[in-house]
C-alpha cells in the first residue's frame, strides 16, 4: 500500500511486520505511532472509489491517496494519470481480447460496474470504472484483439 500527497510517496509493506501501530480514539479518529512518534489522525472526508481523501493530521488538514495493491497495479499500467480528460477515456492495460463488452453508448456508469472483459495473459479480467459517467462511445468489440494504451470505452464530458 502507498499513501501520496503533495509530492511526498509513503510506502506501507505488507508482508513485513508493521511499522505504524494505530490506535482507534473514536470513530474516524486515530493515534498513529511511527518509530517513536505519535501523531493524531483524522479522516475528514472520504475515501472515495478512487482512494482520495482528506485527513486532519496534527492539526493540519492534508488531501491524500490511498493505494491498496490493486490501485497500485493500475497506476502502474498507467490507469490513474490524475489528468482529467485521461479519465474520460478508458484505455486497454495490457495487450489481449476483448471478450465481451458491458455497456453501450448512453449507458449510466458508476465506479466499480463491469465495463467489459478482457483475456490476457490466459486470465480473464473484468475491467471496471473507475468513474460516474456516461458512455459516449465504445470502440471496443467482441473478439477484437487491442494492443496496450488502446483506447476501449470513452465517457463524456
């Protein structure tokens, strides 16, 4: 897991023993010990499907993200890029099929709904959106064969 603001990066490994110990002091509220420093936290508002979300920390209000392990893989094959018109457009991660397609023009999307499937690397994944929006378009076909970057399910604006 990664936590971002600014351009500050926090790394947090999982398979490691814990370097932070929280303590819950009411509901959004915590105490959080780092290597002999304790600090308060608080959640403000959020996160949202994205992992943005305002924290109070000593404090001072920051606005942060929060990368689990599935949100890091997506930021790795470039799906959060933090551009607006970039979120606009869903474009494939990896080469591979498409083997079926979810929505259609006009369609209402929330995160998280199956925009379509796509075979790769023999594994099907489902892709999702990561978005409210409507479908504008919808390049993406059945049996079509899509190389990384290319673009599969457009919103509008």
């Amino acid at each position: 897991m990664e936590i971002r603001w600014e351009n500050k990066t926090i790394e947090v490994p999982s398979k490691t023993p814990p370097l932070w110990e929280w303590t819950r002091l009411s509901e959004g509220t915590f105490r959080v010990a780092i290597q002999g420093k304790s600090y308060q936290v608080e959640a403000i508002d959020g996160p949202d499907s994205l992992g943005n979300m305002t924290v109070r920390v000593a404090g001072i209000e920051r606005e942060v993200k929060i990368l689990n392990e599935r949100a890091l893989l997506l930021d790795k094959m470039g799906m959060f890029s933090g551009d607006t018109k970039a979120e606009l457009q869903l474009c494939a991660p990896m080469p591979g099929k498409v083997l079926s397609v979810k929505v259609s023009p006009g369609q209402s999307v929330k995160p998280g709904d199956a925009l379509l499937v796509l075979e790769a690397m023999k594994m099907e994944n489902v892709i999702k959106s990561a978005v409210e929006g409507v479908v504008e378009d919808v390049p993406a076909k059945p049996g079509m064969a899509v190389e990384k970057g290319e673009l599969l399910v457009a919103f509008e604006a």
